[in-house]
C-alpha cells in the first residue's frame, strides 16, 4: 500500500480509537433506544433517525458504528437538513450478521431502511461506505433519489491489490483463530502504524469495543481491495456526487477522478484543506446543494 495511505489510514484509525476512548462513556450512557428494520435474510439491522428533512441513508466506513463520537456529531450536522438514518452496518454495534459475508446483504439492508423511510431516499457515502453506495447505485436505483460519497477507497494499481490480499488472509487467519486483537493491531500494522504503538491499545478505554469490531475488517477489505470497477460502474444511471479531499492522498484524488470519468451521471467536487476526515460543516452545504431536496 502506498506510503501516504498507510500514514494517512493509521492517523485516521488512531483518531477513531482515541477519540472513541475519550467519548465511549458518554456515548454508551446516553438512552440507548433504536429502532429496528429486517433485512432480506432476516438479520435485525439497528439505525437511530435524527431530524426532519427528507431521509439520507448515512454510510459510514471502517471500524465505525451509529454510537461512535465522530458519527454521532456527523449525524448531528446532517440533521439540520436531513432525516439522517445512523445506522449499525450489520456485524457492528447492536445489528446482527450471518456467517457468511457478501456486498449484495448490505445491499439488502440499505434497501430495508430505505424502504422504512419511504419509497426512496438520498444517500452519504463515506470511504468503504462510498462503495456500498455505489454498489447500491447498481442493483437498487429506483429507490435511490440521489448519492454523494467523499474519498471512494478502491485500490489504485496492482501492487496495492496483492498487498491487500496478503492482509486480507492474515486477519482470516487471526479471526479463525479467535485472536480478534491480533486482527486489529496486523490491520493497523499494514496500513501504517508502528508496532510499538499497537502494545498500548488494549489499555485504552475504547478498546474492547474497537475489537469486537475486529470480523468486520474482512468485509471493508473486501468492498475496497479491487481497483475500480469502471466497466460495471459506468452502468450507473442514479445521479451521483463523488467529492474528494485536496489533501487527501494522491491515490483517493485519482480513484474520484476516474470514478468521475466513467459514471455519467456523475459530477465532481473537491475541498480545499479537507484530508480524508472532512469536516462536515463545510460539507453539508454543498450536499444540500446538489441534493436539492
């Protein structure tokens, strides 16, 4: 993996780690009540709905759940526009799962929420959530009115892909075995964090949460370790936003740029001084703008 994502990925899992350490009391002492929806194969999917705009379909990306500080403020800012659905991906926070992973039942379960806020909805795409979008772009677009996703992660080129890949069997092997913690410190190794640092993590109040997270590494590896898929993508009809960070790395500008030429539907947008943890304020008016709700 290019050297630049592997620094860029290891801040940003550092952050979540740290910030959901500092934040994990609060945010699981706050009245847990949530709705539920069931998807196609009966897996309970658990979302929380917060304000009274028009529905969007909040999708976030890895290792992240609906009562993560960082999502809950993002929902916070979405709210004042939208009727945001924060969500649980299945595998992750109070959502069920299956033993067996694949794309098409997070398809499922995105359509199920649609379908319990109303015939179709907007939907925000973030990282690896940006490639369920666009996957859903694909198999549910009656039920889509429009998508934005920010920094779409597919890999740029093939020496990324084999590097992935041998990540990818090294978490397998780890999970199979029940060293979930394991999973979670190889995964922040491979994308850049030092090793050292992974000794300390398990002290860290947010910890045991993080690695309860661990079996769902496999299924954001697998959204985001293929280069992009363009002559499937280009079927896409749904309009779409694809924005980008000016700071974010290299590689992710690349993959927008691309996705950009081969969606037709599709238009571009990039923030200055916005790396790959946008700052949702300076997001949310552009959304609102292009939604046009």
């Amino acid at each position: 993996m290019n050297e630049e994502i592997r620094n860029l990925l290891a801040t940003l899992t550092s952050v979540t780690i740290a910030v959901t350490s500092a934040s994990c009391n609060t945010a699981t002492n706050e009245n847990n009540t949530y709705e539920k929806v069931i998807s196609r194969d009966g897996t309970a999917i658990a979302f929380e709905k917060k304000g009274s705009g028009p529905p969007l379909i909040f999708i976030t990306g890895a290792i992240c759940h609906r009562k993560f500080q960082p999502i809950i403020d993002d929902t916070k800012i979405l709210s004042k526009a939208f009727t945001v659905y924060n969500y649980d991906r299945r595998g992750r926070g109070d959502s069920g799962d299956t033993e067996t992973y694949s794309v098409q039942s997070e398809i499922e379960d995105i359509e199920a929420l649609i379908d319990s806020a109303g015939v179709s909805a907007y939907i925000y795409g973030h990282s690896s959530g940006a490639i369920l979008a666009l996957e859903a772009a694909l198999k549910i677009p009656s039920k889509i009115k429009k998508i934005y996703i920010y920094d779409p992660p597919y890999v740029s080129n093939e020496k990324e892909y084999q590097e992935y890949r041998t990540t990818k069997e090294k978490i397998k092997t780890l999970l199979v075995e029940g060293k979930n913690s394991k999973a979670i410190s190889e995964f922040l190794v491979s994308i850049g964090m030092p090793k050292i640092f992974t000794f300390f993590l398990p002290l860290t109040p947010g910890w045991k949460r993080t690695v309860q997270l661990a079996p769902t590494l496999l299924y954001d590896i697998t959204l985001t370790e293929n280069q992009a898929p363009v002559k499937k993508l280009a079927e896409i009809k749904v309009p779409i936003c694809i924005a980008y960070g000016e700071e974010s790395p290299n590689e992710l500008k690349i993959v927008s740029n691309l996705l950009n030429q081969t969606i037709q539907s599709s238009e571009l947008q990039s923030f200055p001084k916005q790396d790959h943890m946008v700052d949702t304020k300076i997001l949310l008016p552009k959304m609102i703008q292009y939604f046009n709700p």
